[in-house]
C-alpha cells in the first residue's frame, strides 16, 4: 500500500533545480533523508542517522535538522516534502518538524 501511495505522490510532485525534492525513507531501525533534483536526476544532499545516539524520534528530528543544515550551506533553502507514502506523523514528522526548525521552508 505504501508503494502504491508512493506512486501516486510522485506523480504530482517533482523537485527543480530551484526548488529540489526532501524525500524520506524509513526503515524499521534507522531514516534517511535525500535532497534531489529531478530534473538531472542526481541526489544533491544525502544524510542518515548513523551515529546519532538517542530514540528513534529524537534521531529523526536531528536528521533534519542536519539536512537542513546542509541544505542552507549549499544554498538551498526551500524544498518540496515527499513522505514517500508513509503517514505524516511519528519518525517522519520529526524530521520535518527538525528541518523547518532549523530553516529550511516546505
């Protein structure tokens, strides 16, 4: 069913080279996060938890935080959310709340 929804929301958004795409992924243990231009198909920025200490949320949170971050170095500063299916709560919630914090616009 995530696949499905996946589908159907990549069917109506696509990331620019002005306005690149914030995609998500999430696994049972750890979450991703890509900044990509759609156009040239190629992944401008890419981060993941790993070696981040804390709950699951706290990561998620710091992961966008850091992609932000990231992000406003290259400057990037706004993007498209794709949820890549999931639900907009938990794990993938946080980390959008976390790169809104940190300055990045959706």
């Amino acid at each position: 069913m995530r696949i499905r929804r996946h589908k159907r929301i990549r069917g109506k958004i696509s990331g620019t080279s002005n306005i690149p795409r914030l995609c998500v992924f999430r696994s049972l243990k750890h979450i991703y996060a890509q900044i990509i231009n759609d156009e040239n198909s190629k992944v401008l920025i890419g981060v993941r938890d790993n070696g981040i200490k804390g709950k699951k949320i706290e990561k998620a949170f710091k992961v966008g935080e850091l992609i932000a971050k990231k992000a406003l170095e290259q400057k990037i500063e706004k993007v498209i959310f794709d949820r890549a299916g999931y639900k907009y709560h938990g794990r993938v919630k946080a980390l959008a709340e976390g790169a809104r914090k940190a300055g990045l616009k959706f």
